[in-house]
C-alpha cells in the first residue's frame, strides 16, 4: 500500500539533515575568519605605511631643498 521510495542515491549512505546544517554553518565561520583577518591584514598594512611615511608631508621637499644648498 504504502510504497516508499527513498529520494537519495542507491551507492550513498541515508543523507543527515544535521551535518549539511553543519557543513553550511562550518563554511560561513571559514568566510567570516577569512574576511576578518583579512581586514585587520589590511589595517595592519596601513598602519605600517603610516609608520614610514614623516609627519610633515612638506619634510622631503625641505630635505630636497638642503641637499640642492648643500652641493650648489
């Protein structure tokens, strides 16, 4: 009477509702830690910019002005 026909497939073993939620929920933490250390990867790199670069953006002109005295 009652004729169940299973929807997977024959060589797989019975599919788990919990694991697919699993795998689902396991990708996104491995996309939300990729996209967070990526930013602080992007921060991190503007900060040590920042570190190189003088506080007065007119100083590497000066210095180019002194150099150009010193030899003329």
């Amino acid at each position: 009477m009652a004729h169940k026909d299973e929807w997977y497939l024959e060589g797989s073993g019975k599919p788990s509702l919990r694991m697919w939620i699993f795998q689902q929920m396991s990708m996104g933490a491995v996309y939300a830690a990729i996209v967070f250390f990526g930013l602080i990867a992007v921060i991190l790199i503007l900060a040590a910019i920042g570190r190189l670069l003088p506080e007065d953006p007119y100083a590497v002109l000066d210095a180019g002005r002194a150099a150009i005295r010193a030899f003329a």
